[in-house]
C-alpha cells in the first residue's frame, strides 16, 4: 500500500491517491512512520540484545533496570517500553494459577482421626499433605506421607 502511494505520488497528489483509496490521510502517515525500513540505532540494538539475552522473559522495568546496571545507561521506564512495543518484544506472561476450585470435591472422606494425632505404633495413622508448584505452564505436584508414630518419637528427643 505505502509502495503504491509512493509510486503514484510522481504522478498525482498524495491526498487524491488516498482519497481513491479511501484511508485517511492520517493512518497513511502512520502506517508509513511504523513500516519504514530504518536501522534500529544503539538503544534499540541493546535493548533488543538484552530481551534476546534473557529469552524475552523481562517486561520492561528489569530491561530498563539491567541497562543502567550493566551498560551503566539511565534511560526512562516509558522509552524501554516504547523501543520495545515497537520491535514486538514482548515478555512472556506468568500463568496465575487458579486459587480456588469451583464447585465441590466429589470424593468426601470421614474424618476418623477427629484431630487426634497421637499414636501408639507405628503403621497405626498415617497422613498426608499435598503441594502445588507452578513450573512454566505446567504445575507440579508434591505429596507428602508421615506416620504419625514417627513424629511422636522425634518430639521426644
């Protein structure tokens, strides 16, 4: 589109291409702004080297930050964000986890223990607790198992 209007523009005025085209005047221009082919300058190149460096996992405060603590470079948050909204550098999202479940558990065991802990041999009550570890996208799962005889001895000591 920019290429048509530039080779056309020898002949007629611009704003008469565009009109026959129907696009404003302004989203023209700022189509031709954004798509010019220009070399980045020395910001950009070490910005995008940095977001490369890091796999593209820094958001714009720790680009900016890493610029002032390596390249010993003072440059302001909103300019780090601009070069980079500019060259598609966008950092990767942390998923959130869910934090609740929705609806109800569909197994629902009896209490047998009724908060007593205490026992007398071992293999007699046994326990469990179950943790979540986000890892990427994925999330892991840690179970742990105690006699709670064990536990008993080691508080003895």
């Amino acid at each position: 589109m920019i290429e048509l209007v530039e080779e056309l523009s020898k002949k007629y005025k611009v704003i008469d291409i565009l009109s026959v085209l129907e696009v404003p005047k302004s989203t023209f221009y700022r189509w031709k702004k954004e798509y010019t082919n220009r070399e980045p300058n020395k910001l950009e190149k070490l910005i995008i080297n940095l977001c490369e460096e890091t796999n593209y996992h820094y958001g714009h405060r720790k680009i900016k930050a890493l610029l002032k603590d390596r390249c010993n470079i003072p440059v302001n948050r909103k300019t780090v964000q601009g070069i980079m909204q500019k060259f598609h550098l966008l950092c990767q999202i942390k998923v959130k986890r869910q934090k609740y479940i929705n609806g109800e558990s569909n197994i629902i065991v009896d209490n047998i223990l009724n908060r007593n802990f205490k026992a007398n041999r071992p293999n007699e009550k046994w326990v469990t607790e179950i943790t979540y570890l986000p890892y990427g996208s994925s999330m892991f799962y840690l179970s742990t198992i105690m006699d709670l005889y064990l536990i008993r001895i080691s508080q003895k000591k």
